[in-house]
C-alpha cells in the first residue's frame, strides 16, 4: 500500500492537506518468452513480385497477458534484409514477412 499527500499552500499560516491510501497490483509482468507455432520456415519467393506482396506469415503465442503479450516482429540485419519487411499484427500475434525491394532472381528464403 502506498499512501499519497497532497498539500496545498496558501501562504505561511493556512494549509490544506489531503491523504489517500492506493493500493498498487501488479497484474503481470513481461515474464515469457514468445513462441513461434513453427522453429523454421521454408518459402520460395519468385522474382519481380511487387512490392508489399506477402511473403509468409509468422505466428507466435506469449503466455504474458495485455501488452506484455504484444508481438513485434522486426527483419534484422542479413545478406537478405534489404528484399524482405515485417509487419506486426497485433491483434492475432502474427507477423507478415513482405517484399521490400523488387527481387530480380528467385529464391529460397529460410527463417
């Protein structure tokens, strides 16, 4: 419990005070670890797809609840990075891997 004083100062002589007690729960804590419904994946991506066109999409589960449970996928740096973006989907825990640059060669992309 935590208890909360207010004052109000008018001038040297008179003085306004209020208390409140708050009690603080802590619902959770951002203590899991996502994961993903697959340990890898496997997709062929063929040249000249436009850009934005969707690659694959990731799914991934974190026990935490809240926003301690929102996802973010991101793509980090790789010798592919610059072809491929991710987009988060919030709502479902899913993350779709999207064409960045036009490709001009297919190829295999292994996550």
């Amino acid at each position: 419990m935590l208890e909360v004083r207010l004052a109000d100062i008018i001038d040297v002589h008179c003085r306004f005070v209020a208390v409140a007690e708050v009690v603080i729960e802590v619902v959770d804590i951002n203590d899991n670890a996502p994961r993903l419904s697959q340990s890898s994946y496997a997709v062929t991506v063929d040249e000249l797809m436009p850009v934005g066109s969707p690659v694959v999409t990731l799914e991934a589960t974190d026990l935490d609840i809240g926003r301690n449970a929102w996802l973010t996928y991101t793509v980090v740096d790789g010798a592919d990075s610059q072809y491929f973006y991710a987009d988060s989907i919030y709502a479902v825990g899913a993350g779709v891997i999207r064409i960045k640059k036009v490709i001009l060669i297919s190829i295999v992309l292994l996550l």
